[in-house]
C-alpha cells in the first residue's frame, strides 16, 4: 500500500490539476500549489474519503503544506483507528 505521503499527493494532484512528481512537501496548498477555498473543501471530503476518515473541517482547511496534512491525517488515522 501506498504510504500516506503518496496517497495525499496523489490526491492533491488529482483535486488541483497538478503533476504529482511537481509536489514537494513543503508545498503551500494556496500559494504553492493554486488551491482555491472550494478547492480546499475538495480537498478535505477527498482526504475523508481516500482514507475512510472524517476530520475536523477547520482544523483540517488549517493545514497548510503538504507535509502538515500527512502529520494531520496520520494522527487522525491514529487516533480513529484506521490503518495506514
């Protein structure tokens, strides 16, 4: 199974239009890599759906980079129980 760094660029390539090998970690979500606020909504329900999670909205449309929303999604996993 892919690691939760390569489902979350993967997802994120698939919602913003972007090249997945483009993504860095340290990408900003709006100023890095272009998403727009309904965009960081898609974004959220994707990440739920991708890894059978549900996350606290504003807590997750905090998260700014890419490798904040696989700290934030491994924890959330964790602390769910859902297996990465």
């Amino acid at each position: 199974m892919a690691s939760v760094q390569d489902r979350v660029k993967s997802v994120t390539a698939r919602i913003l239009e972007v090249d997945e090998s483009a993504i860095k970690d340290d990408d900003n979500f709006s100023a890095d890599l272009g998403a727009e606020s309904i965009q960081s909504i898609e974004l959220v329900a994707s990440f739920e759906e991708e890894f059978g999670i549900e996350m606290d909205e504003e807590q997750a449309l905090s998260v700014d980079t890419v490798e904040k929303a696989v700290a934030f999604i491994a924890q959330v996993c964790q602390e769910q129980g859902v297996e990465v």
